[in-house]
C-alpha cells in the first residue's frame, strides 16, 4: 500500500513534463535593417525614412504652367559620426520619377477612384541656398565636414506642370544618397 501511494505521488511528477509543452502563438514580425557603409558619415535613423508633409493647397493658388507654389517646405537630413579623415566633403544625391513635361522635378501622384493618376504638379527640391536641385544628378554643391554630426538643409516646393490640376491626396517618392567626392 505504502508502495503503490509513493507510486501515486510520483505519477504527477513524471507526467508533469509531458502535459507542459509549449503553446507558441505567431505575435507578428519585427524587420531590422541596417547598412554598412564606408563613408564619412552615417545617416541618422529619423533621417533614413523622411516624411514631409507638404500641406494643403487650392487648385487657384498656381498662376499656371510652370510656376511654383508661394509654400517652401523645409526638411534636413542629419548625417552622425562624421569622420572628416575619411573625406573632407559631403553631398546629397536625390533620385526618383521625373513626368515627361518638366524633368526638373520629381514626379507627383494622386488618387483618383482607387487609381495612381498625375496631378499635374511635380516637386522641385532646393538647396540650403535656394539652389534647384536637378534629379538624379549628382550635387551641385558640398558641405565641408567639420563636426561629428551635421544637419543638411534642403526644402520642396510643388510645380505646376500639366493643366487641369486633379485634386486629391498627392505623394511622391524619393530617393537620396550621400556623395564623397
């Protein structure tokens, strides 16, 4: 009798390990991306994906074909652990779409029913010095690196291109990368 109750308390404990296996429940996924790079300077990770908001324009607020909007919008990209040993000069490359009419600009997009459509705006980016930056060119100008973190300034404004101007949520993709001379 003794012997079958020691055999009864120790049942439980042998049959412990098989009734606990593991439940695993797929909670979602985590991307980690990262670079390595053989530049001067690193891309700050709040810089590495830019968003601007352009803001809200009236369709009569372009005086036509050509001009640009009264809006400058600012944005800056930060470059971290700059190392000036490794090259004494920094530029921005900037690269994406450019609509046929004017190749000045990147191309700009809207919704219309569920479909990509043109706006008839494009977007021209400028340099800290009010310079038109030309897509997919390498830059027209360079920074000195001389501190171990550096903020680039840079601003966009739309163009009209086509008329009539469709209204609507507009986008635009763009791309930049850092030049060393």
């Amino acid at each position: 009798m003794i012997r079958m109750l020691s055999l009864l308390m120790l049942c439980p404990v042998l049959i412990a390990p098989v009734c606990a296996q593991r439940m695993v429940v797929d909670g979602g996924r985590v991307q980690l991306r990262g670079e390595l790079v053989n530049g001067a300077c690193a891309v700050s990770p709040e810089s590495a994906n830019l968003r601007i908001d352009m803001g809200q324009y009236r369709t009569n607020a372009f005086a036509g074909v050509g001009s640009f909007s009264t809006v400058t919008v600012p944005f800056s990209i930060r470059l971290v652990e700059c190392h000036s040993e490794v090259s004494r000069l920094v530029g921005v490359a900037f690269q994406g779409l450019t609509p046929a009419e004017d190749p000045q600009v990147f191309a700009a997009s809207t919704r219309v029913g569920g479909a990509q459509s043109d706006s008839g705006l494009g977007l021209g980016l400028f340099d800290a010095q009010q310079q038109r930056i030309v897509p997919n060119a390498q830059p027209q100008t360079y920074q000195p690196i001389d501190a171990a973190e550096m903020r680039l300034h840079f601003s966009a404004r739309y163009r009209v291109i086509s008329l009539p101007l469709i209204p609507g949520n507009i986008h635009s993709d763009v791309w930049f990368t850092l030049v060393y001379p």
